[in-house]
C-alpha cells in the first residue's frame, strides 16, 4: 500500500532561500480577477454564484439569477479593483493577478491597467467554479480553455497556475498540460518546492487562505480591517524573525477587488503595506520572480532513488541488511504503508523499527541472534557483513591488543551463555573504553531488562545504517 500524502516535506531544516538582497522574507501580493467568471446563468451555468459574497448564508439559486450577488461581484470590477490598482502602482509594488479567463475577456479596461503597471497575469482557471466533481477529461478540457483564452486576451500564454475550486486531479492535469513556471493549488508549506509526476519534475510555489481576505466573509473570519492588518503584521513579524535567524521564507497574501476592496476592509490593507515599508531585507515580488529565482538557486535534482517508490525486490535488496540477516523486516515495511515521509533517514526507520516492535518475542529473540559477538571469531575471519565489519573498525575493535581481545572473548562467552544472544551496541557512537564499560554494566541487567536494552541497540545501529545513506 503507498499513502500519497507527503506529510514530511523539508522538514527541519527547510533550504535557505537566498532571496534577493539577502531578503528576510518574500511578502507576495495575489490579487484574484474573478468578476464576470462565476457562476451565472448568462454564462451558461446552471445556478446563480453563492461563493465569497456579503450574503450571509448566501445559496445558489438553480436556472435564476442573484441580483445582489451579481452586483456584489460588479462592485470588485467597477469600484474595488481600481482602489487597488492605486494602492499598489503608488506603492510601485509588483502583483501577480490570479485571472479567471473568462472574466479577463469581460475586462479589458482592468487588463490594460494590469498589463500597463507590469503584472503578472497568471491564470485562475477558465470559470471561477467548482471543480471537484469534474471528471479528469472536462477538467483537461477547462485548462485548455482557460489557457487559449487566456492567450487571446492578454497577448501572452501564462506561464502560473492556480484554480482554486479545484478537484483532486488539478495540479496533475496542470502539470500534464505542462508550459507552467509554477503551480499554487496547494497550502502546504511556506516555501516553494519541487513535485515530480510522471517522472516530471513541476515547481510548485505553496499559497495561502489563512491570510486570504475571503476570511472576512467566512466563518471565524475578519471583523474589520484592523482585524486584517494585525494578523498579516503577525504573520511578518514571524516569517521575518525566522529570516533574521537563518531562515527565509515567503509570505502569500491573497486579495479579492469586491472583498478587500470594500473601504472598511482596504484601510487594514493599506496600513499593512504601509507597515512592510518600514522594513529593510523584504523582497516584494511576483510569484513567477519567485519561481524563476528558486528555479534557479534550487534547481531540481532527481533522487538516486525514492525509496517509497521502489519496487519490493529492489527495497529489500537495499534494505534487507539494515537489521542484521533479517530481510524479513524490510519484506513487510514495503508491504506495509510506505509514503514519502519514509523517504528520509528517519522516516524509513520508523517504517522498518514499526514492523521490529510489532514482531513477536522470539521473532525479534532471531533477529538479536543475528548479530555477530563484538570482536569475536567472525570477525577475526573476517566473515562479517560489510556494514558490521566497518562499524567494529569505526570503534577500534579490528586492531585490540591480546590483552584487550581477551577480555572481550571472557565476556563474549559469559553474556551469550547468560542471555542467548550475542552483546548488541551502537558501536558508531562509542569508544572501545566505553563499549568495555557498558560491556561490564549490563551483564548484570536481568534478561528481561537486557532483552529491551538489546533491541534499542539494534534499533539504533539501523537508523545509523540508514543515516549512511538516506538524507
């Protein structure tokens, strides 16, 4: 079974950005072009719009229209979009317009003052609709649309994505489509990544509804635009404290003309980017700047391997020998759930430890058997597991004195014929004088307390097996 989720990411120690000017933090302006693209029965739809409205508890109206809803909508075209046009070309701060085809060619004097300050025009889909229950053939269908209309009305393809009321199948049919800089359906991560499908790699640059202005008109949302300034001011305070320490990041802010652009609201806006102008080390830019920056500072490097992806035989050839001589461990980790936070050091480990801690007593009793005694006669032979072999040579215990190999041989003898199983330690993390030492302690522990030492050992030496090679 593989569970697709990735739920790891960068993890702790996301990539340093390297923004521009050595940037604190990247603050990014969306401005959502959506009026004249929603649902409406001049526009072939079956129900009126229902969606991020000043109608509490506002419902499509099947074969009608809404005519306060309509006009709510026409207020962001007529009113909201050029209050602000002006707040930002008087800033001379750069916007990236998320444009609904559709309402792009019911716009052309929004257009031109788009195209005449220098945005970017990326695309929000054809329609301003749901997606979700679209099958992945209308839903191609729809992106195809939306990228030639949106071709005839700006002059250019775009080059960044992003449809919100999307469906599960979005960011794959987008990434299909290909020709795409960026894609930002998704709300993951304060950072831009890279997403591999079908074996191409597809940036995607993360956004946000958490300091989205749609949450004045939802539940547990914004009052007022005070309400608004202070959580945006929070969320820079934040993100650029985190930059001050060593680690950038980027700040999504998305903007709606008839919701933010009504008076009440605008002044929590305006304060805002009055505030960011108080500050040096902010980068200010449009998310296709973003996507060709961290194209080029993160370029997608491609995986050895992926070990999620592997095929059973060759994950248990690579893995079969992290637990000594027990294959069948990795055997069940792949048959098991695998995702990509089992790509890394520690994620693979807790796959593998899982099925360890979940074997039975005697199943786990074989597995410490496997072991071979600490400088004894394998290794005297030299008959040991490559990864034995260099972790005894890693705590000096392939080049003892007589003296030395002796009193391991004495206590080799007396720990199997009390325990059953050969002493087990994380050589990696130890000296032969240490190793002596906890040699000499727990051959006093009773079998019970030894059994649960020796299996946190064995634990331990697969995570550093795995820390050789996996991230």
């Amino acid at each position: 079974m593989r569970y697709p989720r990735d739920l790891n990411g960068y993890g702790p120690t996301p990539p340093h950005a390297n923004w521009p000017g050595g940037a604190h933090v990247a603050v990014q302006f969306v401005l959502n072009y959506e009026e004249g693209g929603e649902n409406n029965i001049l526009h072939g739809d079956a129900a009126s719009e229902a969606f991020l409205v000043d109608v509490v508890g506002a419902a499509p109206w099947p074969e009608k229209r809404h005519w306060n809803v309509e006009s709510m909508y026409e207020y962001g075209a007529r009113a909201g979009f050029w209050r602000l046009h002006r707040l930002f070309t008087e800033a001379a701060l750069p916007v990236t317009i998320y444009g609904v085809a559709t309402a792009l060619m019911r716009a052309p004097a929004q257009l031109a003052a788009m195209q005449d300050a220098g945005w970017e025009i990326a695309s929000h889909g054809y329609k301003w609709v749901e997606h979700k229950d679209m099958t992945p053939e209308q839903e191609r269908q729809q992106i195809a649309e939306a990228i030639r209309l949106h071709t005839i009305a700006t002059g250019t393809r775009p080059t960044g994505w992003y449809t919100g009321r999307c469906s599960l199948n979005t960011v794959d049919l987008v990434s299909e489509a290909g020709g795409f800089a960026y894609i930002s359906d998704t709300y993951d991560d304060d950072l831009p990544y890279w997403r591999v499908h079908q074996g191409r790699p597809q940036l995607i640059i993360p956004y946000t509804l958490s300091a989205n202005d749609m949450r004045f008109v939802t539940a547990s949302g914004f009052d007022n635009g005070e309400e608004y300034f202070q959580f945006l001011k929070d969320s820079f305070d934040c993100l650029y404290a985190e930059g001050q320490a060593g680690s950038p990041k980027m700040m999504s802010i998305g903007l709606h003309c008839r919701l933010v652009g009504q008076p009440g609201r605008f002044q929590g806006l305006k304060k805002f980017v009055d505030y960011i102008k108080g500050f040096d080390k902010v980068w200010v830019p449009t998310r296709l700047d973003i996507a060709r920056h961290w194209a080029k500072e993160h370029p997608y490097q491609a995986p050895e391997f992926i070990p999620s992806q592997l095929p059973k035989t060759e994950f248990v050839e690579k893995f079969g020998s992290i637990f000594e001589h027990s294959s069948w461990i990795a055997e069940r980790a792949w048959e098991g759930e695998l995702a990509p936070a089992n790509n890394t050091a520690v994620g693979l480990h807790f796959a593998l430890r899982t099925q360890f801690r979940l074997a039975s007593d005697e199943e786990r009793l074989a597995v410490l058997r496997a072991h071979p005694d600490l400088a004894g006669k394998l290794a005297a032979a030299k008959r040991l597991t490559a990864a034995s072999t260099e972790e005894q040579a890693s705590a000096g215990l392939d080049a003892l004195t007589d003296a030395e190999r002796e009193k391991f041989t004495t206590l080799n003898t007396a720990y199997v014929e009390k325990f059953g199983f050969p002493f087990i330690i994380a050589v990696k993390d130890n000296t032969k004088a240490l190793i002596l030492a906890a040699f000499e302690t727990r051959i006093n522990n009773n079998a019970a307390e030894e059994f649960k030492t020796a299996c946190a050992q064995v634990e331990r030496i697969a995570l550093l097996r795995l820390g050789a090679i996996l991230p």
